[in-house]
C-alpha cells in the first residue's frame, strides 16, 4: 500500500540519512537565523503557546458573554469572529445585510456595539486577535477607542488584526476595494501602529483560508508568503524601513491531521522567510526575519457525520500545530461543522490544548523531530516545492499581478477538485463519512442564531443616527476622503469619523466613494 503526502509526493517506507544535510545551516539553534527550529531560544519550555478560542455570534452582548467564559475557563487570547456584513464593511441595516446579521460571526455597527463586546474586558491584561481584512483599520480604531475609555493607551495594547486582504481575492471573497487601494490602506495601518500601537500585530497574513479552499501544504505556505513579500514591498515603496515595521508582521496557517508533513510545512515557512527578509529586504533586525504565527485546526476536515470523531481530529491537529512551533492556536470546536459552537463544545476544544500544554511531554523540550530523518526530509520537499511556486508568483510580476491572471485561485482549485474526487472514489478515508459509517446519527442540538438580531441592530442604528452630532459626522467623512484622495494617514481621521459615532458601513461607503470596489475579471 503505498502512501502520498498532502503535497502529492510518495512516502519512503524508510528514511534515512540525507545526503549533504548540514545541521548548522539548515537548521542553526532555536531562536536564531534561519529560525527552523522555532522563534524563540525556549520555546515552550518557559511557557506555553497562547490559547486562543475564536468566538462571535449574534449580538455584541451574547459574545461578551461568551468571551467571559472563555477566560474563566482559562483562555489566554481572545479571537473575535465578526458576521458577514461587518466583514464586508456593512451596515446592519443595510439592504445586502438582510439575512446575515449576527449568523457567522458577531455584528458591530458602531462604536456603540464595541463598547458592548467588550465590557468588563480588561484591554491591558488580554490579547485580542480580530478576523477581519478590508475593513481591518475601523475595528482596530474602535478597539483603541473603546480601551482609551478604559483608561488603557495604545502602548499597552497587545493583539492581532488580520487585514489580509490578499488572500480575500485568492480564496475568500470579503475584499471591498481595489489591490492597489488596499495595499495603500495596509500601509497606513503600519505607519499608524507604529506611532500609535507599538505592540500590536499589524497584519496576519493567512493561508489558513487557501487551505480550506484545497490549497496543499505547499501551495499554502508558497502563496501566503508571496502575499507577504508584496506586503512588505508596498510599506517600504509608501517609505517605511523595513525594521520599523517587519517585527509586528505575523501569519496564520492551518494544521490537518496529516502530522509530519504539517509540521515540516511549518519548519520551513520559517525558513523561507528568515531568507526572503534578511536576503531580499535587507532587514537587519532578526525580529523582522522571525516567521511567528497563529494557527487554527482544519475545519474543512471536521463532518457533521459522528461529529464527536471531531474531538480527535483536533487533537492530533493541535499536536501538530504545537509540534511545528506555532506561537498561538485556537483549537476548533467539534461541532462546527454543524452550526456555530454551542459553550460545551468550545469549552471541550480549549481544554484539548489544555491537556497538550499540561499532560503532555511536548512543552519539555525545543523542536522534538529535529534531526528526524522523515520530517527533516519532508521540510526540503516543503520548501523547494514552495520556492518553485513562489518563483511562479515573481514570473507574473509579484502576488497582485498573479492574482489579477488568476494563477493562485486556479492552482487551488486544482487541488481542492483531485481532494474532492478522492473522497468521493473512498481512496481518501474520512472516517464516518466515507468509510466506517454509523448505521444512525445520534441526534444533536445545535446553537441557534436568534433571526430578530436583525432587528435589534437595526433598531440601534436608527437610534444612534438620531441621537449623534450629524454635522461632526459629515465633517470626519469628508476629512477621511480628503486623506484618501491624497496621501496622509487615513487613520487618522477615520478615528475621528468613529468617534463621532460614524458607523462602520458610512466608513467604509466614504472610501468606497473615493477608491471604487474590486470587481474581478472573471464576472464579465
């Protein structure tokens, strides 16, 4: 029976010695160039990785409520999943809201609902990631603002956003303007953080979304760090040097439950990336050659059938993501592939990294497989499979230019239709699914959205509208499309436009205004 990995290559029945394989410069110590071995000198051995448990539905005061729990269950990090219409920069009450308002993720219209999610939540002792890209810059500004209310200023702040609009147009669909105007706008929110807040992680840049959509382990680590050689590129085109902002870049893979080969992929994102910064950029700075992440298990391999089998996939996918040095993780909930978690079932998922962190060996010691002959094996077939990709991306003139020919889009495609025909013929087993049927599910009950969220927002909505200072609101938009039509910080004012209770959808339409939308070029 012969074996292939994710990537597509023939597992050796035996490994062995690889020739010419020199120790020092492929791997080098923990915590130093070329960082194969980890970030960090101690890695986990000090202390473990941040727990993370992406939570958001409904309402800002029902995620409040389950951000509490979270953290009396001892969550570190809090992970905030907004619903659709937030993510595409629209109001509640917006036309193409209706239906969306509250499903996937948490609804925030305004400052007003900010204030709500967070409530009680000490911004200076948790760390916030925030899943959100074209409108990236107006949840970080009413995140500040509603920590500035706490008394906390922006130096204490500590977090993520993701504002990986790139990978929206390779594999996700929630991009709002045009390429060149959203780089444009990630490098304001470098610039900005900079001065403003110094500790917080500017940018994510994901493959975990390429990953659900079929990408290999290969093609995701080649296309998100393509993504991230052309972010670094348009800050230090807008005049930023690239120590200055490089050592907040971080990213997010994904972690499946194919164990060596996913922990080689993650071996050699790092080292591909100390190269590319150190060779290409010229960074001087070992921070900004650091290739630090945050990973989530692999939704796309969790089924609605025997969903309790979930809780094992995700295990052994937190092992891998722990076992491949990743700096923070969130830890799916078994029954995600059914409906939004119920508290159980994320409670049940924090606690699987919980007994990682503290039943296991894993934390003991640096790297556990370096030196394995399989996984050192596979870590050069990552990376050269991955460089050559990368090459391609640089052939098209960069990650924007390819994305703009559809290369990235189309390669995944490729992959996800060959991972699709092999689950339907049973040569890929998924347990419970294609093989090893129950012979009848066991109910369950998943959580219900409330649908009258809707109109509770909405609700909201015309209250603040009727209650603001409409002029200060005119004059902050106006102000915010003035810096857009030139070239001054947009932050700025659009922290100005928030604070005066301007809604993130009028945000978001006053740039839409002054940059148009992507429209790609498939839908002519």
């Amino acid at each position: 029976m012969s074996h292939q990995t994710e990537s597509g290559w023939d597992f050796e029945p035996v490994y062995g010695p690889l020739d010419g394989f020199e120790p020092a410069q492929k791997l080098g110590e923990p915590g130093q160039y070329p960082f194969t071995r980890g970030v960090y000198p101690t890695m986990y051995t000090q202390r473990p990785w941040t727990m993370r448990q992406y939570a958001g539905f409904g309402t800002a005061a029902e995620s409040n409520q389950r951000y509490h729990q979270l953290i009396d269950a001892g969550t570190m990090g809090l992970s905030v999943a907004f619903d659709l219409p937030t993510q595409m920069g629209y109001d509640s009450d917006a036309e193409l809201a209706h239906g969306e308002v509250g499903k996937v993720g948490v609804a925030i219209d305004s400052i007003d609902d900010m204030r709500v999610l967070f409530d009680k939540i000490p911004l200076d002792q948790v760390s916030t990631s925030m899943t959100i890209n074209a409108p990236g810059a107006v949840l970080l500004l009413l995140y500040q603002l509603v920590a500035e209310e706490q008394g906390v200023s922006g130096d204490k702040l500590t977090g993520t956003i993701q504002n990986d609009v790139l990978k929206e147009y390779i594999a996700r669909g929630t991009y709002i303007y045009p390429p060149k105007e959203s780089l444009r706008l990630i490098s304001d929110i470098f610039g900005y953080c900079r001065d403003e807040l110094p500790r917080w992680n500017t940018i994510s840049i994901s493959g975990y979304h390429m990953a659900e959509a079929g990408a290999t382990p290969a093609q995701e680590i080649a296309f998100t760090l393509a993504d991230g050689i052309e972010y670094v590129r348009a800050a230090v085109a807008a005049g930023l040097d690239v120590d200055a902002f490089a050592p907040r870049l971080s990213f997010f893979f994904v972690a499946r439950t194919t164990l060596l080969e996913e922990v080689a992929k993650f071996r050699a994102a790092r080292r591909i990336w100390a190269q590319v910064m150190r060779d290409e950029f010229g960074a001087k700075n070992p921070k900004s050659m650091m290739l630090r992440f945050h990973t989530q298990t692999a939704g796309v391999q969790l089924t609605a059938q025997q969903p309790e089998v979930n809780l094992v996939r995700v295990a052994i996918q937190g092992l891998a993501a722990v076992l491949g040095g990743t700096q923070s993780l969130h830890t799916n909930s078994y029954d995600e592939a059914i409906a939004l978690p119920t508290e159980k079932a994320a409670r049940l998922a924090l606690r699987t990294q919980q007994v990682l962190a503290y039943e296991t060996d894993v934390t003991a010691t640096v790297d556990p497989f370096a030196g394995s002959y399989v996984v050192e094996s596979l870590t050069d077939q990552v990376e050269a499979a991955a460089r050559e990709l990368m090459d391609q991306v640089e052939e098209y003139g960069g990650a924007v230019a390819a994305i703009e020919k559809g290369f990235q889009k189309q390669e995944i495609e490729r992959s996800a239709y060959k991972i699709a025909l092999q689950i339907d013929s049973g040569e890929r087993v998924v347990v419970g699914q294609n093989k090893f049927r129950a012979a009848e599910e066991e109910p369950y009950e998943p959580l219900q959205v409330d649908p009258a969220i809707e109109a509770q927002q909405v609700a909201r909505l015309a209250k603040l509208r009727a209650e603001r200072d409409q002029a200060a609101v005119d004059q902050a938009l106006a102000d915010l499309q003035a810096a857009a039509r030139g070239n001054d910080n947009c932050l700025y004012p659009m922290k100005q436009a928030l604070k005066a209770r301007a809604t993130v959808g009028e945000v978001c339409d006053a740039l839409r205004e002054v940059w148009g939308v992507y429209v790609p070029a498939d839908t002519f």
